[in-house]
C-alpha cells in the first residue's frame, strides 16, 4: 500500500473507531432503558459525550518562512489524484494570507471563502468575522472540473500593489515585503486576510483539517495565527529547506511562534526538512547521498532541540511528481511516505489518547455503576429462586427478603433526598463560583482596561494597561480556584460518607479541574507580553493598538472565560452524579424487587413454577450483564493500527 493510501486509510479507520464509539454509547442508552436504569442526568452525560465525537477534529498547521514548500506538501499529501497542483505553489511567496482546509460537513458544499484584507481596519476579530458571511467573498468549487477549481484557488495567492504607509496601516512591516517593480515605491500586500477552502475530500469528511500559514511577516501581522489558531492546533509541521537549513528567520518563526513555553501541541512539534532533492547527487552513491541527508537532519535536530526522529526529510516536489506519474521508486526516495506514517503513527494515535481521557473513561464509569446495580439484582434473584427452591415456596423467607428489600429500599430513597439535598447546596456554591467569572465582570475589566490605555501616553503605559487585563483575570481565576477546592472538599466528604454507608466502593467525585483555566490564562497572558513587544505594535497609533489589542488578545481571553463559566456553571449539577445514579438505579431495582416478592408471597403458584419464573428472570438478567460486558470491552478496544485493517482503497485515493 502506497503513502496517500496509507494516511487515508489510518485516517478511516479512526473515523470507523469513533462511529463504533457512538455506536456503543447509543447500545448503553439503549441497555439503560430497558433495565428501568435510564435517568434525565445520565442522558445528558450520554449526549454531549456524542456530540465530542461528532464534533471532534484534527488540525495540523503548516508553518514555516516563505518558499520552505508549505504548500506544495499540502498538494503532495491531499490532492495529488487531481494529477496536478491544485493550490498555488510557484517559487516565491505564494501563500500571503492563512488559509484553512476543511470540509464542511454541516453544508456539504466546496467552496473558497475570502476575506479582504481592508477588514483589518475594522473592530471585529477574525474569530467574529467567521461568524459574519456578509464580510467574506465566496466562490464554489466544481470537484468535477479540475481546471476551472485550480484556476479559482489561485485566487488565495493574489496580491496587490499599496504605498508603504498604506502597509503599515493593514499591520505590515515594509521592510519585509516585496517591492512592486512594476511601481517603484510600493509594495506588495495579500489581496485578503484569510482564505476557508471548503472540498470535499475523504480525510476532511472525517474530520481532518489543515492550516496553512504564511511566513514571518504575515504571522507578525496578524496576531490571532499566534495568540489563536497555533496554539489550538493538535500538531504543528514546520516546514525548512534543505538547501539552507535553518535560517535567522526559520530560528525567530521557531522560537517566537511555535517553541514557546505556553505551548501545548500535545500531539507534537515536527520539523519537515523540504527540498532533500536538492542532495541528490548522480556522482555520489545512493549510501553517500543518504548519509549527507542524515547529517543535514542531526544538525537541523540539534538546531532546534529535537530528537533525530522529530526531524522528517523529504522532498514534496518529488513525491508529487511520483504519485501523479504512479513512480514507486521516485515516490520512495522522495520519503514521503515516512510523513505520512508519521501523521498516522504519532498524531492520530495521540487523539485517540485525547478522546480517551476525555469521554472513555467518563463512561467506563458509568457503565461499572450500572454493572453493580444489575449485580445486585441478580445476588437478590438467587435468594429469591433459594426460598423457592423446596416442594413449597418459602414464604416466611420471602418475606424476610421483602423486609431486607424495603429496608434497603426505604435507604436509598433516604439517601437520593440528601443527595437532592446535597446538590441544591452545591448549586447555591456553584452560584457563587459563577459569579467569580460572570460576563458582567469580564466586560467590566475590559471597560477599565480600554480606559486605563484610552488615557495612556506612553508606550510603557499601555503596556502597563494590557498586563493589568490579564492581573484581573487571573485574580479572579485564583480566587475561583481556592473557592472551588473548598466546593471540591466538601464533595469529597459526601463521597466518603455515602462509600462508607454502601458497596459503592468505586464512585469518585467529578473534580471541578479550575486549575487547568489558572494555567491557560497564564499561557494566555505570555502570548500578550509577546504581543506587546512586537515591534509593529510599538509603534502603532495609540487607538490602532487598543483595537488590535481587543481583537486579538481580549476575544482570545474571552474565549476561554467562555469555557471556565461552562464548566462551572455545568460542574455542581454533575459532582454528585456517579452517587446520584448509583442510588437511583438501587432505588428502582429494589422497588422492583419489593413488589416481584410480594406478589410472589401473595401468590398461589407453586414452587415449581416460581423456581422456573425466577430462572428465565436471572437467565434474562445474565445475558444483560453479558451485554454490558461486552459494550466495556468495545468501549476500551483502541483505534486500530494499519496492520490490524483490511486493506482498501478510500475514494479512489491508491
């Protein structure tokens, strides 16, 4: 099986992992119901763990100076079967504005969305300008006609001629420009500030999606690529050239954008070592050109604080050339095929990981707590079918077991009206965690902190006035931290107690995790010191940088304030639940069991036929653990590796 073959199919089958996933947790809603375990909580558990799956995406940005061949691995990697390069990859500078590749599941259509470069003189941010259709250009894109798709993408790489001074004001720096020949004394500007290609594509479909940005000047002036969208990327390829290794301006890209110390691309950093076929030399031996490869690669490894392996060399030119002409050969010694495993042996597994903390884990949980309540249902059939197991049915006994039953019952009801209790109290605790990060009061520090700089004359004022933003916020989110392990405390000590009154020896409390919001906003807050040490933001006009300043760093900031406000406003209701629905599902089985024995007692059937009921109930009830069993092991089953799948070619991609 050839590279593109290969990263298609790793990718399906992640895709297949996760529709397994959602396949299983809708078994386990289904199980739930017809065992009377079913519960409004425990539903809306079930459904936003769905809807992490459906939603869940892979982004990979490509980062690196201009001419570093971005985009040519881009076509090399994900559009190679069109038989042609169907995004702009001259030499040169031709990506200028970032640009997302997607496709766009909830309309389905292809598209090229952009967005002109004027909108940097307007208030919104890029993330709200996504939110407004009216601002972009959109094109569609016909899949079945090649020619006129590629002519329509090249739209992404035009540029226009401006005066210096009308550069500065769209946030470039002139002396990283290219002159326009054709008018001396202007400069050469993106047409657009960002470009959305929505294509249908198998490995878009299933949630991957690409970044490509552009080089050092563009990602100094447009901040967001470095405050928003790196960070957020799962994996990071920066890409060099291995005809000049790393260069000053691949060394700034490095240490300023991506190997800072707030970064957290948990799915890796790689360096893409281009151009490897400019080594290729016809007078030396295959063994001595690998070797010249290999030195190129430690050095660029030691360069960067890389481990060798970190380092992928390759030649997206050749292997483009390869797998439009079907040259193994050339397509081997191109080595794209070791990115390509390297995207599906390091960066899919390391989501699976991530899903797995997130959800798999949540509802193993769960499905353990249903499997004790169930278990207890059948150690209480026994008994029953044991009182039955004479020439008469045991009556006296039966009603011992009634009587245990209802005790046992009358304990769980008492303690779902405490836990009822508990979590109203909780509520009240969350109300006042709420408050600490209410939108009120982070519009609040924004209004303070936009008159703090409104007022200011100087350059270390304003300077003074962004750092005090993120002091208020990380105050409040300090002083949310120490209230919230109080609320976590008081948690954990109706955890012990209701552990140490039951066999519920397994239940752990859902922690409320504020100190993860701590580190972000400090991370957040090392992303703003950089951004106002940026020299173009220096010298920008005082009511120039209090927009940018706004539009970047506070709608960043108030993203994540976004996120802390959910998860407290979410976390009182489900701190108790793993107890809540352990007493709910005891309750119902007991009531259940109340009810079975007293019939039985009242009835005239005799101890045959009990003894048979009672049977086919425990028969039926062991076939549901049965089924629970199994829904664990598919739910712990990881994603399969290449080696386990059956090999298959993806939408015509081989």
């Amino acid at each position: 099986m050839n590279g593109p073959a290969i990263l298609a199919h790793q990718v399906e089958a992640y895709h297949q992992w996760k529709k397994e996933l959602i396949r299983q947790i809708s078994r386990y809603r289904l199980w739930l119901q017809d065992n009377d375990l079913y519960s409004e909580d425990v539903s809306e558990r079930i459904r936003r763990g769905v809807e992490l799956l459906i939603e869940d995406e892979l982004t990979i940005a490509f980062v690196g100076e201009y001419s570093r061949g971005k985009t040519e691995l881009i076509n090399a990697l994900f559009f190679s079967e069109y038989g042609q390069r169907m995004l702009p990859s001259q030499a040169g500078r031709t990506t200028m504005c970032p640009t997302e590749l997607f496709f766009d599941r909830a309309n389905g259509s292809n598209y090229l969305k952009l967005l002109p470069i004027e909108t940097r003189e307007e208030d919104l941010s890029l993330q709200e300008l996504r939110r407004h259709p009216e601002h972009w250009i959109r094109y569609e894109l016909d899949e079945d006609d090649p020619e006129t798709m590629r002519a329509v993408l090249a739209e992404v790489a035009r540029v226009r001629s401006v005066t210096p001074q009308q550069a500065r004001r769209f946030g470039f720096s002139e002396s990283m420009l290219e002159a326009d020949l054709d008018n001396p004394g202007q400069v050469l500007i993106p047409s657009w500030r960002s470009a959305q290609i929505s294509i249908r594509h198998p490995l878009f479909e299933r949630g991957l999606r690409i970044l490509d940005t552009p080089g050092l000047n563009a990602l100094g002036s447009e901040p967001e690529l470095t405050v928003s969208l790196l960070p957020a990327a799962h994996a990071i390829l920066f890409l060099l050239s291995a005809d000049t290794g790393v260069t000053a301006s691949d060394m700034t890209i490095w240490k300023e954008h991506i190997d800072t110390e707030d970064a957290d691309h948990r799915a890796g950093r790689f360096a893409v070592l281009n151009k490897i076929d400019t080594l290729w030399d016809e007078l030396q031996s295959d063994e001595q050109v690998q070797q010249g490869i290999d030195r190129v690669r430690h050095n660029t490894a030691n360069q960067l604080g890389l481990k060798d392996d970190e380092v992928i060399p390759v030649s997206a030119k050749q292997g483009l050339t390869a797998k439009t002409r079907g040259d193994d050969t050339l397509l081997d010694r191109s080595e794209l095929p070791e990115l390509e495993g390297l995207l599906v042996g390091r960066i899919l597994k390391q989501k699976e990981e991530l899903i797995t903390q997130s959800l798999i884990n949540d509802l193993l949980g769960m499905l353990q707590n249903s499997q004790a309540a169930m278990q207890s249902r059948l150690e209480s059939l026994e008994e029953e079918r044991q009182a039955c197991a004479g020439s008469a049915v045991d009556r006296e006994a039966l009603r011992r077991l009634a009587d245990r039953a209802q005790t046992d019952y009358d304990f769980y009801y008492r303690k779902l009206i405490t836990l009822r209790s508990s979590r109203r109290l909780m509520q009240s605790q969350g109300d006042i965690l709420t408050d600490m990060v209410s939108e009120e009061r982070f519009n609040a520090h924004a209004a303070t902190v936009r008159q703090m700089m409104t007022r200011s004359w100087t350059s270390a004022g304003m300077s003074q006035a962004m750092d005090h933003f993120f002091e208020l916020l990380e105050s409040d989110l300090q002083n949310l931290l120490a209230e919230g392990r109080l609320a976590e405390r008081m948690v954990e000590a109706i955890y012990r107690r209701y552990n140490q009154d039951t066999r519920a020896r397994h239940l752990e409390p859902i922690p409320l995790r504020a100190g993860r919001h701590v580190i972000a906003i400090r991370e957040l807050r090392k992303r703003a010191t950089r951004f106002r040490r940026a020299p173009g933001n220096l010298l920008r006009e005082q009511n120039q940088l209090i927009r940018r300043f706004f539009q970047v760093m506070v709608t960043e900031a108030r993203t994540l304030h976004d996120r802390v406000r959910r998860d407290v406003e979410r976390w009182p209701g489900e701190a108790l639940l793993p107890i809540m629905q352990y007493s709910m599902e005891q309750k119902q089985l007991l009531e259940h069991q109340v009810r079975r024995i007293r019939d039985m007692v009242r009835s005239d059937r005799d101890s045959k036929a009990e003894r048979e009921r009672l049977t086919n109930t425990i028969t039926d009830l062991r076939k549901q653990l049965e089924l629970a069993d199994t829904m664990q092991r598919q739910i712990r089953r990881p994603a399969p590796t290449l080696s386990q799948q059956k090999v298959v070619n993806i939408s015509g991609i081989a």
